[in-house]
C-alpha cells in the first residue's frame, strides 16, 4: 500500500513501532514506577504522589480487590470520578488485578448508568460521594456486587483532607442523600490491602483492559473493547511520535483538564506521559475558570493538551495571558477540530503552536496527529501515525486517489477489538479487511495530510464529546405530548455544536421549558438541546424515516 505520509514525518518517527516491547500497560505502568521511583507522579489540589508512592496504592488497591472483593481476572469495574489522585490508583490497581475497567462518566443519569452497568455487566464501582446518589439509585438493578465510594479529599493530608471534604458536602451541598448499604470507603480498602498478599495477574496483548463506552457510528451506547494490545500499540505510538528531542525523561509536567475518564486524556496523558515519567497535573473542575488560571500560575508546566473549546475558553478568561509560558514545549488538540482562530490566538500568546490530532474511542484513541514541529495551523488532522493505515473510501469501500472526499478508514494494532456483545455493531464498523470505518469524510493530500471535510453519520460532536440525536429523540419520545421529534447539531462557537430538537406536538400544551426539564432528568448536560423548535410536521423520506438534513434547513 502507497504511504505517502511516510515521507512528511518529523526526522526520528519511526515507521513501525515495536508492539511487543510491552506485553500490556502493566508492564509499561511497572516499568514506569521503577525507572522515575522519586520523580512525582500525579499532583492534585496541592498533594502530589511520586511513582513509588503510586505503585505502592495501586498495588494494595489491587490486593484488596482480588482477596477481599473476591474479583476474578476479566471481571469488569466501573469507575465513576472526576480528575482527582483516586483514579489513576483505581485504574492502575484494576489492570494490576486483570480486571476489565469501565470508565463512567460522573455525571451520568440514572438511565444511562443504568445502561452501562448493565451492558458491561460490571462487578464492582468506585464511585465519588457527590455522585452516589445516581448509583444508588440503580444499583439494585445491576450486576453490581462491590461499591468502593470516596470522597474529593481522600488522598489529600490532614487538614486539608478535612476542610475540602466539609466544603464540599456543606458548604457547595454537592452530596445529596444516598444509600448503600454493605459499600466500603476507598481509604479503608488500601489500609486493608496493604496487609494482604500482592497480586500480579497474567496479561498479554489479547486480555481486555478497557471497556470504554461511545456511541460508536450509531445509536445507544457501546463498549468499545480495548485490549492491553491495544492500549500498548497507542502508548507505542503516540510516545514514538512526541519523543523526539524536547520532551526529557522524568522532567515533564503536563497539564490534565480534561476528564481521565475520556479516551484522549486516559490515552495521551495518564498512559503515554507516564511511560516518559511525567507528571499529570490532575484538574478537578476545569469549568471553574479563574481557578484554572490560578493552578496553572504554580506549575512550570511543559505540556498540554484540551479540546477547541476548552483553549479558547482559557484565552478569554483574565490573568491568562500573564501566566509563565516559557516552560512549554507542546500543545495538543484533539477530540474535535481546532479552528484557526483557535489556533492562532493560543500562539500568539503561548508562543507555541496547537497541534491538531485526530482519533476515536474505536482507534484507543489516536490515529492521525500533526508533526510536532509544524509551526503553524495548517488546517489539517496531521498524518497517519506509525504502524497506521488510512485509506479514504468510497461508498463500494473502494480506495479513493489524492484530492477525492470518501470515507476515512483507519487500520492498525490500535483499532479496537469490537463492540462489547455487539457483533453486528462490529461488522458494520470493522469490514473483512480489518479496516475501521470512521463516519468522517476526509480528504488527503499527495503529501499525506489529511483534512476532514464532513460527517457522514449524523452525529453531533458537542466540546468534544459524540452526542447520537438517536439518543436524544429516543428520550423526548418518551414524553406523552410528543408526536414525531428530530434531533441535530447546530454550530456553536463555546463548544463546536449544540444540540437543537425539532419536535412535532401531539399535545399542543407541550411547552419549550417542560422539553429542557425532562431532558435535565434524563440527557447528561452536554448532550442536553439547547433549542427547541415546534413544528406542524417533520420532513420524512418515503418510507418515513426524518430527514435530518431537511431539519437543518428549517
């Protein structure tokens, strides 16, 4: 096959990368603890953890899991917070134990927790105090057996543990009443684990490590199975990619606002800056503005990473453009486009370049990023990285030449396993050839760069994350009053796109405000619309399906 990207990489990128260096993210996470044991780790609301210190949590987290909880290698764990010191032993202690990690998003529904429990068949969860509630809601409903909960200041030394913990419960009121009866405290389970016997499971490159949930190219929520394999492949990949001559060994602080929980944080971020010894400044709240600016005012940070939205929220808030940038050496985008302004601006504050990349939860999640020493935007998702395939396609699934708009299709040792008990879903993802078919129409260029055009499904892609309007109608149609509704994106310029319904009355009481409310209880924030229009009747094909890209002209 023609790679003409091969031929635009930076002087040091490897073509191929060595997937069996590692035989899963244990081996990289162990490796990681020994080499940099001294350098830290992880910091969060002025504590830090160095890698021995972490290494030490995780495994006693792990002890306990397999001893006391009674978990099995494959067994699979939900883990429900936001950025803060308890995820990374959380996560680190599950992959210790062999087990399947869940990443959950904290501010779920009862309807969609319920969901993703259930789909994934979860065995245990940990989960923060001020999101309990939702679980305890649910739970008596799933699979779930072992409930570990934690509270914001947990990790953090006495007294600050103390304050932020009785600021939180009291004075921001963010625990609303729960019950869960037989569930342990996060604090306890390491105590208790650090007299038990360690534990070291057996894993290679076919032993899942994540479920990590998406809505894939259509409809409800999926388990995207990411195996060690995986995992390994994009850590190879992407550190293959960044390493080149800047970044130093056990010397790097890179600023973490977005959610572990998000494939491009879990993968970037936790796992790929861990294997260079970094340390991840966890932000907890970054929609907390001035906050941000504060945190980033006490580190000499080196690197970041955010999506379009979350760097021009940064730019437009005070004190910004008077925080030290001397110190960093790369900003990464991703999640969704970067837009030129976007681009520009951070440059010409930061002085140094946003460098788009492009992937998805089904490619673990990088598959194209930009050379690392582009300069400036070039209004492109950058090239293939090693050991990667692109192809853009046409709708018989043929290879299209340079210049021609077709399906972007990716292949590689990062491209998922399937969706978890899904295998039509995987089918109409995954062809025979072993090509991803990623719903984006692409275009690349005789150098191998290559640009997104459009969307060829009809997902709405809100600050990053995939909104499924077959999700959001699924909802609004629950509601009596409603006779027919349409969901799509509309462009916004805080998050990208915002999500719009067009809806059809069957009672002509239904009011704007009423839809938003019943929303609130059932959709999490983003994929919430943001507007309502009534109309007589939707546009429908002959066979009444709605016609989406009628609903956008309206």
């Amino acid at each position: 096959m023609d790679k003409p990207w091969l031929n635009s990489y930076q002087e040091g990128v490897p073509a191929e990368i060595d997937i069996n260096e590692h035989p899963s993210v244990v081996d990289i996470f162990s490796k990681a603890c020994k080499e940099y044991a001294n350098s830290p780790s992880f910091t969060n609301f002025g504590k830090t953890i160095n890698y021995k210190q972490l290494d030490e949590y995780t495994n006693h987290f792990a002890s306990w899991l397999i001893h006391e909880a009674g978990l099995q290698k494959g067994d699979r764990i939900a883990i429900m917070m936001p950025n803060l010191l308890q995820y990374p032993v959380a996560v680190f202690g599950a992959l210790r134990a062999g087990l399947v990690v869940v990443n959950t998003n904290p501010l779920y529904t009862d309807r969609e927790l319920e969901h993703q429990l259930k789909d994934s068949g979860a065995k245990a969860i940990v989960v923060v105090e001020a999101f309990a509630a939702t679980l305890a809601d649910v739970v008596n409903k799933t699979q779930v057996e072992t409930v570990i909960t934690t509270r914001f200041g947990d990790m953090l030394d006495w007294p600050k543990s103390m304050v932020i913990n009785f600021v939180i419960k009291h004075v921001k009121k963010m625990v609303k009443p729960f019950s869960l009866p037989g569930s342990h405290s996060f604090k306890d389970v390491l105590n208790k684990g650090s007299s038990l016997p360690a534990v070291s499971a057996e894993l290679n490159h076919d032993d899942l490590a994540f479920l990590q949930y998406t809505g894939g190219t259509t409809g409800v929520a999926k388990g995207a199975m990411l195996t060690h394999g995986n995992m390994v492949a994009n850590i190879q990949q992407a550190y293959s990619w960044i390493v080149i001559d800047d970044l130093k060994k056990g010397e790097e602080i890179i600023i973490t606002a977005l959610p572990l929980y998000h494939i491009f944080a879990l993968t970037a971020n936790c796992l790929t800056f861990m294997k260079l010894g970094a340390m991840n400044v966890l932000i907890t709240n970054p929609r907390d503005m001035p906050g941000f600016v504060k945190e980033l005012n006490k580190h000499r940070f080196t690197a970041f990473t955010g999506v379009n939205t979350l760097f021009n929220a940064l730019m437009n808030t005070d004190g910004f453009k008077d925080i030290d940038f001397s110190g960093l050496k790369m900003t990464l985008g991703g999640g969704m486009a970067v837009q030129k302004v976007v681009a520009d601006r951070w440059k010409e504050i930061t002085g140094v370049p946003l460098i788009e990349a492009y992937g998805l939860t089904e490619t673990s999640p990088a598959a194209c990023i930009n050379p690392m020493d582009l300069q400036d935007y070039n209004d492109s998702i950058g090239l293939p990285i090693p050991s990667t395939d692109a192809s853009v396609r046409s709708e018989d699934n043929q290879a299209l030449p340079v210049g021609e708009a077709g399906e972007l299709c990716i292949r590689g040792p990062q491209v998922m396993l399937g969706y978890w008990e899904r295998p039509d879903a995987t089918a109409e993802t995954i062809d025979s050839e072993g090509w991803l078919h990623t719903g984006d129409v692409a275009v690349m260029n005789e150098k191998g760069f290559f640009k997104i055009v459009d969307r060829l499904k009809d997902m709405i892609l809100v600050s990053g994350f995939n909104v499924y309007p077959n999700e959001i109608e699924g909802v609004i149609a629950m509601m009596p009053e409603v006779l027919e509704v349409g969901a799509i994106g509309v462009p916004d310029e805080h998050s990208g796109e915002v999500v719009k319904v067009v809806i059809a009355k069957k009672d002509q009481s239904l009011t704007e405000e009423a839809v938003l409310a019943h929303c609130k209880e059932n959709l999490t924030g983003y994929k919430r619309p943001k507007f309502v229009q009534f109309v007589d009747e939707l546009p429908k094909t002959n066979v009444g399906k709605i016609l989406r890209r009628e609903l956008r002209d309206l």
